[in-house]
C-alpha cells in the first residue's frame, strides 16, 4: 500500500491531541528532560519515584544545572505555551547588585 503526503489517517487528529511535547532544559547535550505536556494543557513531571499530573502553570528547577524553568499552559486564548528560563547565574548577579 502506498500513500501520498496529503493523505490524511484515520485517527490522525486524535493521536495529534494525544502526542507529547518534551519540555526540556538545554544546558547540555542531549538535553535534560524536565518534563512533557499535551494538547490538552496536562503536564507530567516525574521526581524520583513520583509521577505529577498538574493542568496550568508548573515551576521547576533544572537538575543538572540549577536554572528555574516556569511552564504556564493555563492560557485560554488558544496561544503556544509560555516557556520561560532563567538561569542560576543570572539570579545570583541580580541579588548581588540590591
């Protein structure tokens, strides 16, 4: 059986609303996984033997370098994801200069 690139699969959209996207922290190669979200807003961390299922906004803390990551999927605008990193560095410079 062979397909063309505009054929569409049965089930197609239902496994695209399933699919995970990593959420990671690039601070080596390959890069740390910090955790996964889908289309539906669900995040999953996993913590040493814990599994965490949060819907909204999630702040973590990278493992191997110490950089504060922030995912916020609670927008309801139908927007990407907000990702935002910040590094150990940079918050250390900041509280030196107060």
């Amino acid at each position: 059986m062979t397909g063309n690139v505009g054929d569409a699969q049965p089930g197609a959209a239902k496994n695209e609303a399933r699919a995970l996207v990593r959420w990671e922290c690039r601070c080596q190669h390959p890069p740390v996984l910090l955790g996964t979200y889908d289309a539906q807003g669900r995040i999953n961390i996993k913590a040493r033997d814990r599994y965490w299922h949060i819907q909204g906004v999630v702040q973590t803390v990278c493992p191997r370098c110490g950089s504060e990551h922030r995912l916020d999927l609670s927008r309801q605008d139908g927007k990407t994801a907000r990702i935002e990193s910040r590094s150990r560095g940079a918050e250390e410079s900041r509280r030196s200069e107060s």
